[in-house]
C-alpha cells in the first residue's frame, strides 16, 4: 500500500507540502503511521503538479526510493503551485518496478495515485491500451480517467468485482481533487488557503479529519463534499 498527498489552494512549495511536513511523504516514505499493507514505501515515488503556462500538469516520476532522489531537496522548495498530488510506493507482488508503474499516472489534463490493489481481470479490456504500465493501479488509471465524470460509480463496480480489493485513489485536472476510500486510510486537512487529501495526516494539526471508508471527497474552491459510495 503506498501513501499519496494532494494540494488544492493557493500555491504552496513541493518542500512545503512533501519534504517539511514532520510526517509528511518523505518521512512516509520509510516510517509511515497509518499504513496496515506494507511497511516502508521504497519502491519509487512521482509527484504532479498544475502551472500557468500549458493546462496538463508536469510530472517528475522515478523508481528511486524517494530519500534517494539527491536533487529533490533543492529543486522542490522552488516549484510552488496551486494543485499538487505525490506519492510513494510500495510495489504489489509481481508489479513491474520501473518509473512508469509510478502514480501520478496522466491522460490530458488529468492525473491520478493509487494506494492499493485491483485484480485486473475485472477491469475492461479497453483500459489496456491506454495504460502506462502493466502495472494494476496503471490500468486502473486509464479505466477511470478514460471517464472521470464516472469515477465514483466506476470505483464502486471494480469493488464489488473484485471484493479484495483496495481502491484509494486521488485524482485532479488542476481545479478539482477527488478520492476515494475504499479499504485504506485517508485524511482531510481544511486550512485557511486549501484543503489537503492524504492517505495520512502528515502531522499532528488537530483539524485533521478521517474520511469515512466507502467516501468520495470532492474539494472544489467552493468546499469539500464527502459523498457514499454504494455498490452497484
Ligand atoms: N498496486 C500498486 C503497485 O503495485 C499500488 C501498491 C500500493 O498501493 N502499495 O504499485
């Protein structure tokens, strides 16, 4: 199971986010708090993130372990955007192990993290030619963002197919996030500026909230929404 954070508000550093957080993914990365699948998330690490100049976001992927990346430390306290998502993983049984398995996986302006696992056999064959990798939380991917309007309901069909399965994910186009718990942890943190959405608070505010397991989260400028999901 790995962990992932996303931003929305005003802009806010890859440090701010990531690396200064005194549990946030860095530290995560091997001491993780809440995380019941696996124990350190060393098998890669990707974060995304939205800028003015072209409406995709950017990605910077990368099978490292994510204490390893030796020039993150001084390049993320200059990237600052207003939508962020990042995370760090722990590779399921027979995953392949190279930076394309690694979340944010993309398609058009949308991106979108994993945390768990998803028998792929119950996932449309129309997903595969889409997906960056074999890997199941890749086809995952390109099976909701073949449709985003559609995630909630998508969600709650592969979970009532494969009833093992774990399906946290988060996802943004740059103005919107939504996530799903199903099976895992996740956190909302309201702060004055944005909202974050993280597999686990990445320190002790005590304005974190739990999301119920089965939620959508939609967090808008607006607000944040939580919504049941319900089998179909
Ligand atoms: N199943 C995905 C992978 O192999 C995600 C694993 C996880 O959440 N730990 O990468």
């Amino acid at each position: 199971m790995c962990r992932h954070v996303a931003w929305l508000g005003a802009p806010r550093t890859l440090a701010e986010l990531l690396l200064e957080p005194e549990h946030g993914l860095l530290r995560q990365s091997w001491e993780p708090r809440r995380q019941a699948h696996g124990t350190v998330n060393a098998d890669g690490w990707g974060v995304g993130w939205y800028s003015p100049a072209r409406p995709e976001p950017a990605r910077w992927r990368s099978s490292r372990p994510v204490w390893a990346e030796a020039s993150l430390a001084s390049v993320a306290p200059h990237v600052a955007s207003g939508c962020v998502l990042a995370a760090v993983r722990s590779a399921t049984v027979g995953m392949p192990g190279d930076e394309s398995a690694c979340a944010p996986f993309a398609r058009g302006r949308w991106m979108l993290s994993h945390n768990g696992v998803v028998d792929r056999a119950v996932l449309p064959a129309e997903a595969w030619p889409a997906a960056e990798s074999v890997c199941d939380s890749a086809v995952l991917a390109a099976h909701l963002l073949a449709a985003p309007e559609e995630l909630a309901e998508r969600i709650a069909a592969a979970g009532a197919a494969d009833p093992a399965a774990r399906l946290n994910v988060l996802a943004t186009d740059g103005e919107r996030l939504l996530a799903t718990a199903w099976g895992d942890t996740l956190s909302v943190l309201r702060t004055p500026d944005g909202v974050v959405l993280a597999s686990e608070p990445f320190d002790d505010d005590p304005a974190w909230c739990d999301v119920p397991d089965r939620t959508l989260v939609t967090v808008t400028p607006d607000g944040v929404e939580l919504t049941r999901l319900e089998a179909p």
